[in-house]
C-alpha cells in the first residue's frame, strides 16, 4: 500500500512539475512576443530619424555636432539589439537626442511650419506613444513571468530548468516614468 501512495505522490509530483514548467514557458514566449513589439516600435522611431535630419539639415546646418550626435546615437541604439538594460538607456539617450533637433528646429519658423517637418513631429509623437504602449506592456509581461519564477513552489521548478527573472523597460524619460511608463 505505501508503494502505491509513493508512486502516486510521485506521480502527482510529476505532473505539477510539468504543468509549472509548461505555464512558465508560456509566460516566457509572452514576455518575448512583448519585446518584440517593443523592438519593432523603437525601430520604426529609429527609421524616422533620417527623416528628420534631411528635413532640418538646412535650417541647421550650424549644428553639425547635434546632427553627429544623433547618429551616433541612433548606432548605439541599435547595436544594443535585445540587451534590454543596455537598449533601455541608449534609447533614452535617442529619444533625448531626437528631441534636442526638434527643440532647436523650434527657433526657425519656417521650418517649424514647414510640412514635411510638421508630418515628422507628428510621425514622432505617434512612435512615441506606440513605445510608450508597447513599453507597458513589456513590463506587464515581465512583471507576470518574474513574480511566477520567484514565487514558492514554481522556483524549484524555475530554477531546476533554467528559467530566470527578466529586466524591465525603463522609461525614456523621467515624465514617461511618472506617469507610470
């Protein structure tokens, strides 16, 4: 009799381990299609900044460091590919790179008003508030997948395998974050 109750302790061990370990995969391959569409939103503003030089080049040809800076910046973005810490601060450093040509394309009002300039602000905010969604999102997934790996007894499960907690997404900037971002 106690062979039968072992075995099936056994058994049920077994079988919660294999239902925690596939919900965990699960949470996982979310929080990664979740990235994902984060990536593809940064991408998509990174694509809009050679727009946005051709646009002010003549206005601001002056500022050659600022349009070097931006570049280059633009090149550490992206080679920061899915380290998300690493990626979370260089796009920072864009979205704030980005907006210093705009803050200084401000003082021409002939640029300002101009329309291809006034489409890319506009092509601008809307790639902001889609990495600000999608940045939620990511986090949300994150925080779902951390709390099912340091939660007792999925640990066990997550740690035997393999599975560990992720990074989240930070903010671009300090007001996206006060906002919850």
């Amino acid at each position: 009799m106690a062979e039968w109750i072992a075995a099936g302790a056994a058994l049920l061990g077994l079988a919660y381990a294999v239902l925690t370990y596939n919900r965990l995969v699960g949470l996982r391959t979310r929080t990664a299609q979740a990235w994902a569409s984060v990536d593809v939103q940064l991408r998509r503003r990174q694509e809009l900044i050679p727009n946005l030089v051709e646009a002010a080049r003549g206005y601001l040809q002056h500022e050659r460091a600022l349009f070097d800076e931006l570049a280059e910046t633009r090149a550490r973005a992206a080679a920061a590919g899915d380290d998300v810490p690493a990626r979370s601060a260089a796009e920072g450093r864009l979205a704030a790179a980005v907006d210093a040509v705009v803050l200084r394309a401000e003082a021409f009002p002939d640029l300002k008003g101009s329309e291809p300039m006034l489409r890319l602000q506009e092509d601008l905010t809307s790639a902001e508030s889609r990495i600000a969604m999608a940045r939620r999102h990511f986090n949300d997934s994150v925080l779902d997948y951390n709390i099912a790996v340091s939660t007792f007894p999925a640990l066990v499960v997550a740690g035997a395998c393999g599975l560990r907690r992720r990074d989240m997404f930070a903010a671009a900037d300090p007001a996206a974050q006060a906002s919850g971002g």
